[in-house]
C-alpha cells in the first residue's frame, strides 16, 4: 500500500511538473484560485511563447475582479502578442462595453466604434463564432445610427447566427424586433426559438413581462420550473416578475434565493442582481432590516449598481 501511495505521488509530481504554467494557471483559474494563478502569470515576459496566452488569462481574472480598465489592458497586450485569436478580439468588445456601462457620454463616444471592431474582428476570425455576432446585433439595434446603428445589418447578423444555429437565430431576430417596436414578429421568432431550444423558454418569459403580459409569463415560468426545477435563468426570471407585478413575491424571494446558489457566466444576470432584486421583495413586504442586508450584499458584489444604490437609500431614510 505504502509503495502504491509513493508511485502516485510521483506521478502527479511528474503530471504537474510536464504541464506549462498557462495549464497550470488554468486549473487555478477554474477553482477561482485567481491570485496564485496571477503568480504564475504575471512574471511571463513578451519573449515567451505563452505571453499573449498569459496576457489572455490575466485579462480574464481582471474581468471577474471588476478590474475592467486592467482588463481591456491585458487583452489588448494579448492581441499585439498574437492578433489571429477571435476570442482575445471577443473578451476586448465584452470589456470595452462593460466599462462604457459606467461612463459618460464621452467616454461611451469613444468606446464605442473600439468595441464594434473588436466584435467584428472576432466574427471574421471565427466564422463559427455566434458570441460575437450577438454583440454586434446588440450594437447595432441600440447604437444611434451616426455611431453605426442599423437595424438591417441586425438582421444580417441574426441570419448569420441563424445559420450557425437556429434557435439562437429567432433570438436574434426576435431581439431586433423588440429594439424595432415591432412585438407581433418577435413574439414569433421568440416563439419558435422555445420550441427549437426550451431552455430559450425564459427568454419568451421576459418577453411577456415587457408586453405586461405577467400571468402567460408566470404560467410559462412555472412550466419550465416543473420540468427542470434547477433552470436558473427560468428562476431568476420568475424572480424579476414577481417584483415588476408587486405578485408571488414570496415565490419571487424563493427563487432568487435559490439562484444565488449558482455560479453566473459573464453574460448571464449576476449574482448582484439577484441580490437587489431580493432587497425590492423586502422593501415591498415592509421588510427593511431584510432589504438593506440584501442591498448591501449585492453593492458588495458591484459597487456601481444603480437600482441597489436607489433602495438602498430609500430604505436608510
């Protein structure tokens, strides 16, 4: 048993040791280990072969730290170290864009052809790359037409993601109807985009919640959460509901309590915003010590975020 026990420890010795530091720092990444994984990082200069990898990784734990003007930094090393990688254009327009979330008009201004290149760039790297693409059907459906705004070169997006993947071509589409004041054509690219992907079903939810129409999109929240009780976009989006409605505010404060036990991607709502949310329910119940708790809680997880920082100091009247 002993010499079973050392023949192990040397294999893993002899695994770690044959593995470059971005694989290590990767692994240290995924169990969000992010300041050792900065360590091993940080001290690869720009002669090495991994730099513009390093680079990357280190713009990704920027990002997760909120460290975004750090973040756009380390992705735009990256992409001078190696400028054919679609992902490292990608995560730039992500970042250029979240720092534009916080800025003045100027800034915004400025920004805002930089991430619009940036998204296109990686679209033409990557024909294969739908995350981009959904990007820049953002832009252009809500960027003013002097800065580029289109919603025909929208649609061409959205038939591109199309063609990639269906259901998330109707979402496209359907997104640029709803920018276009048209909801008879997104409610039906919105529509068939369930029916091709259910898990989508959250997203015609939010749709009816816009429409106010609540009770089609509690009914069809419930029915989601039936099938798949753990569909944490369905949950946070019953969540949303019973706030907008002043309805089911107890469910509401279940299922978003339920979510804060998730781990978000960066384009799925934040644990943050689950925590405001749970702050208006209390407001709403006249539950001020709860509302502050949940306020606070989610200024701790950004500092920025308007409607906390609202109710938070209506409830600190």
């Amino acid at each position: 048993m002993k010499i079973f026990l050392i023949f192990l420890l040397n294999l893993f010795l002899v695994s770690t040791f044959c593995q470059t530091k971005i694989e290590q720092a990767k692994i240290l990444f995924e169990h969000k280990k992010f300041e050792e994984a900065k360590m091993l990082l940080s001290p690869i200069d720009n002669e090495d072969k991994e730099y513009a990898s390093a680079q990357y990784y280190l713009g990704i734990i920027a990002y997760k730290q909120k460290l975004y003007d750090n973040a756009a930094d380390y992705f735009e090393e990256a992409i001078d170290a190696n400028d054919k990688v679609a992902d490292y254009y990608n995560r730039l327009g992500n970042t250029y864009g979240t720092i534009a979330q916080y800025s003045n008009l100027i800034i915004q201004g400025y920004l805002a052809p930089k991430m619009k290149n940036a998204w296109k760039k990686a679209s033409d790297l990557d024909p294969k790359n739908t995350e981009a693409r959904w990007a820049l059907v953002q832009y252009y459906t809500q960027a003013p037409s002097f800065m580029g705004g289109s919603f025909e070169k929208a649609k061409e997006m959205a038939d591109d993601i199309g063609k990639l993947n269906k259901a998330e071509g109707h979402r496209a589409l359907g997104t640029v109807y709803q920018w276009e004041k048209k909801p008879a054509g997104a409610e039906k690219e919105f529509t068939e985009m369930a029916k091709l992907n259910p898990t989508f079903g959250w997203v015609l939810a939010n749709y009816y919640s816009e429409q106010k129409q609540y009770e089609k999109a509690f009914i069809l929240l419930e029915e989601l959460l039936k099938k798949n009780p753990d569909d944490y976009l369905a949950l946070f989006q019953l969540g949303k509901t019973s706030i907008l409605t002043g309805q089911k505010l107890v469910r509401g404060e279940e299922c978003l309590k339920k979510y804060l036990s998730y781990d978000p991607e960066d384009h799925e709502p934040s644990l943050a915003a689950a925590n405001m949310l749970l702050g208006q329910i209390h407001e709403k119940k006249g539950n001020i010590t709860e509302a502050i708790k949940f306020y606070n809680a989610a200024l701790k997880e950004d500092a920025k975020l308007k409607n906390a920082l609202e109710g938070l100091e209506r409830v600190s009247e």
